[in-house]
C-alpha cells in the first residue's frame, strides 16, 4: 500500500511540474549538447562527472561511520524549497572546508532529466562536485525503513546527517540558522 502511495505521489509531484520543466526545457534547449546515457546501477560517472548510486551503494552511503560528519540532502530540480536551502548549504561548504564535514546532494529527480534538466541545475547552483545522482523510482518502502527512522520518502527536501553512531533528520526546508545548529551539534 505504501509503495502505491509513493508511487501515486510522485506521479502526481512530476505531472504537476511537467509544464514548468517543459517551458525550461524549451529555453534551454539549444544549449543542451549532453546525450549520453547513464548506466543503470554502479558508481559510474557520466559524461559530465556526476556519480550515479544505485539503492544499495545509497544505503553503505548513508551508514558510514567514522569521525567525519557527512551532511546528506535529498532533493529534486523542480522542488522550490529544495532550490530555496541550497544557498545554506552551499555556504557551509565553504565555511567547513578543510574539517570532516562532507556536504552532499542527492538528486531523486528522474533519469530521463538527468542528461538535461539536472546537469544544468547544478552547474547553475555551482553544486556539481558535491552531487550524486539517484534513481528515486528504484526506492521502495524498504530503502527508507532501512535508512531512516522518520522519513519514509513521501516529501522532500529531506537532510540526513550522519557522525559515528549520531544521526539527525529534517524533513523540509532548512533555514541557516538551523543547519547551523544542527551541524553545531553533531560535530561536539
């Protein structure tokens, strides 16, 4: 029932954005000169260097442990919250340079965009080296039940924070002054 639900969600969230990412897609077009295709499963990197991770590779992501604090973002090009907080994060980045703090995207919009919409949002949002690419349509209710005790995928953004054995949650937009706090935490 679970996996109906999600899958109806995300039907309807990708619908709902079509025409903007038609109209997108039409004034970008002719700037487009990517074309290959991306591997289904593996960490393979596509013609522009962006990681792709299939569920499995997702899950060893997520659950590494050791002194570094890795600061995960789920989100998707046609999200304006998720458009909204890259700003916050972007800004940590810099600031945490050179500490144990590792920062990365995790794109779940659709591999049909991936060649097109996505490669221009993150060269956009100056985000690329810190961007891997996932199949959202391959998470099941299992993914989330084994990742996460809170989110079970049905909205984003979504940010995991992970530090040894410590882990944080946030399910929607954050704001500065909260993943600052957030990161404070975790890093003691």
């Amino acid at each position: 029932m679970k996996k109906i639900l999600l899958s109806i969600f995300l039907a309807a969230t990708l619908f709902s954005c079509k025409k903007e990412a038609e109209k997108s897609e039409a004034d970008t077009s002719s700037n487009d000169s990517i074309s290959a295709a991306v591997p289904e499963t593996g960490i393979v990197h596509t013609t522009v260097d962006l990681k792709v991770l299939n569920p499995q590779q997702t899950t060893d992501f997520l659950q590494t442990k050791n002194d570094t604090l890795y600061v995960t973002n789920f989100f998707a090009t046609w999200c304006g919250p998720c458009v909204r907080e890259i700003p916050h994060f972007k800004d940590k980045i810099a600031e945490m340079k050179g500490q144990p703090v590792k920062i990365t995207f995790i794109s779940l919009d659709t591999k049909e965009v991936w060649n097109s919409e996505v490669q221009k949002f993150v060269d956009a949002q100056g985000i690329r080296s810190n961007t891997i690419l996932l199949d959202g349509g391959q998470l099941d209710e299992t993914f989330f039940k084994n990742n996460f005790k809170e989110w079970k995928g049905d909205a984003i953004p979504f940010t995991y924070m992970r530090k040894g054995d410590k882990t944080d949650e946030y399910l929607g937009m954050m704001t500065s002054d909260l993943l600052n706090s957030k990161i404070n935490l975790l890093i003691k």
